[in-house]
C-alpha cells in the first residue's frame, strides 16, 4: 500500500528542493489523459493552425496526454521557472534601427538550463523516495522537446491558466515563466487547477499585429510572427512582413500587453536569463553581415542559434526594409546574391522598400 503521510511530505519536501534548485512555480496534476485537452489539440490541428510544424501532427497522438505517452505515469510535477524582464519589451518598437529580439531569446539557452535543474530534481526525488522506503519511482523529465502539451499541464496544476494568447499565465509571474514537466509513477495527491483569471480582457488580442487569433484562447501559428521568424523556412509571406516590424525572433506583444505581468518581479528571474548586453538593444547594421561562422559564434548558447544564419538574416532584411534606414542599402545590396534563395529574395525586397524612402 502507499503510505500517504509519507507522499504528503516528500510532495513538501520536493517543493522547497525545486525552489531551490530555480524554480519559481510548483504544481502536481494526474497524469491520465484529459479528453477534452485531446479534442482541442486535434481539432487545432485540423484547422491547420499548425502551419508547417509536422512534428505537432506526427505524434497528435502521443501528445493528447500524459497516459498516451507512458502509461505507466501516475503523477505529473509541472514547474516554471522565472524570465520576467527588467525592461518594457515593446520599449524597442519605435527604433526601426534597432532589432527587437524575444525576452525568452536574449539570455541562456532555456532548454539547457531547465532540463538540467528538472534532472537535478528527479535524482533528488529518487534518492528521497529511498530513504523513506517507497518503491523506487520511475521518472521521465521534459521541456519544450518532446510531445508533450506542458501549458495545459501546468493549468491542471494550478501554477497558471492558458490565456487568450494561449499562453500559461502566473497571478505572481505574469507571462513570463519557461515551463518543464516530470512525470512519474510516484501517486502524489493533485492540486487544484488554476482558474481562469482572462475576464473580459482581450489585450494580448488587440495588440497582436498580424491578427494571429481567430478567437480567444486560439493561435494561428500560420499568421504569428513568433512562428514566422522560428519555425518557418523559406520566405516570409508578403502579407506580414510589414507588420514584422524590426522584430527579428520572436515576438512579445501579447504576453507584454497582459495586465497580469504588473505581478510580475524581475527579481524571481534565473540567473541565467538575465539578457546579453548585445541583444537587448542591437542595431540591425550588427547582423546583416554574419556568416555562418560569425552567426554560430555570435549565438553560442542561445536559442538563436537553433534556426541558422540564413533564416535570421532572412528576418534582420525583413526588418532593414521595414526601417527607412537608407544607410542599410550597401549591406542590403550585398545580399541580393546570397546562396540561399530567401536570403536574396528578401534583399531584393528590402532594397525596394529602402530605395523608395530615398
């Protein structure tokens, strides 16, 4: 039988050990499979929302939930852990000069840095789960690589609620939490789910540039410049490259807009998402000119790094057009003949735009 003070108390003691180890949010959910989070996942799938990302539809299956993955699984930690800025991240949107890069992109490579703490935490609960004489616990820890669905997770932990954006929301972290998950045969007792806290607001709505919502809670990867910047290979669309900006990865808009992030304290940020000096504020004259050497050079470390010289510098001519910035022609021009096609394909454009703000 399991003996249920002592779960309650190693589910205490695993709480303070996460805190410790960084992160800044804890919940416990079951680990069976939700029918209604599987509905919603196929049938944004359906709609084709998930634009070019295959790997989403490949594995619908395996992702739907917990159970679907590893059966065996009877607990699922959900953990946050803190990247909320010092810094307005729109405060870059009217210096077409400069670049605007992701608040998530501008420190260390999340991946690294969540993965290892959440493996640090699963040797700590195999040795504790040993000490009190609980059968050793299977473990399978997870962020952002592997089909799993952790924002609905962490709402059925109670850390935060999916908001219109469709991105988890934290009452004392606003937008901004890296999110992991640890599943386990250990039968911790589940928290409460978080409520959603959205009312009637639909500012991450209204801000999004590209109308990447075609309703509340619901993104439309295809129209979103996070994906277009990220995920999408080839050339951007004409249809949003003016509405990109000089956004060059990623965007903030409706995570940065949410009222909820007043809560947010930079202090509870891990140390190893505190921006590069060279990111926060870069000038697009800085990037035009990398080659794969310098780009991977440049980005060693970061996220950045993950989509490859050709499709930033894609981006960073997408944004040299959008900028009126005629001092940009000479790099612009040296582009035209890149060996990848979209790299020259947005140059042609970019002069253009550039040559017709002369």
């Amino acid at each position: 039988m399991v003996n249920a003070p002592v779960i309650v108390g190693l589910k205490h003691r695993l709480i303070a050990e996460a805190q410790r180890l960084g992160f800044a949010s804890v919940g416990f959910t079951s680990a069976a499979d939700d029918p209604q989070r599987s509905q919603r996942l196929h049938a944004w799938i359906e709609a084709g929302h998930h634009g070019s990302m295959e790997w989403m539809a490949d594995r619908a299956d395996v992702r739907q939930g917990p159970h679907s993955m590893w059966p065996e699984a009877q607990s699922v930690i959900a953990l946050g852990m803190s990247y909320a800025p010092e810094i307005d991240p729109l405060a870059l949107e009217e210096h077409p000069d400069k670049a605007r890069i992701s608040v998530y992109a501008q420190g260390r490579d999340y991946h690294d840095t969540v993965k290892k703490a959440l493996k640090a935490l699963a040797r700590w609960l195999v040795a504790e789960a040993k000490k009190e004489g609980l059968e050793e616990p299977q473990l399978k820890v997870f962020v952002d690589t592997a089909p799993v669905m952790e924002k609905p997770l962490g709402e059925a932990s109670g850390i935060g609620w999916q908001g219109k954006h469709s991105n988890l929301v934290s009452r004392e972290h606003g937008s901004w939490l890296f999110l992991g998950a640890i599943y386990t045969t250990v039968p911790f007792e589940p928290d409460a789910p978080h409520r959603d806290q959205c009312g009637s607001c639909t500012a991450c709505h209204d801000a999004c540039p590209t109308d990447a919502f075609p309703q509340p809670y619901v993104v439309d990867a295809r129209r979103c410049i996070s994906y277009l910047t990220i995920e999408h290979k080839g050339p951007i669309p004409s249809e949003f490259r003016k509405a990109m900006g000089n956004r060059i990865y990623g965007c903030d808009d409706c995570l940065a807009v949410c009222p909820w992030n007043k809560f947010a304290d930079s202090a509870a940020r891990h140390k190893a998402f505190v921006p590069r000096d060279e990111l926060i504020e870069p000038r697009l004259s800085d990037f035009l000119d990398l080659d794969d050497a310098a780009f991977r050079a440049l980005f060693s470390g970061s996220p950045i790094k993950r989509i490859g010289r050709d499709r930033f510098v894609r981006n960073c001519l997408i944004a040299a057009g959008n900028s009126g910035d005629t001092g940009l022609l000479g790099q612009v021009e040296a582009l035209q003949s890149d060996a990848d096609p979209a790299v020259a394909e947005a140059a042609d454009w970019a002069k253009a735009e550039l040559t017709a703000a002369l």
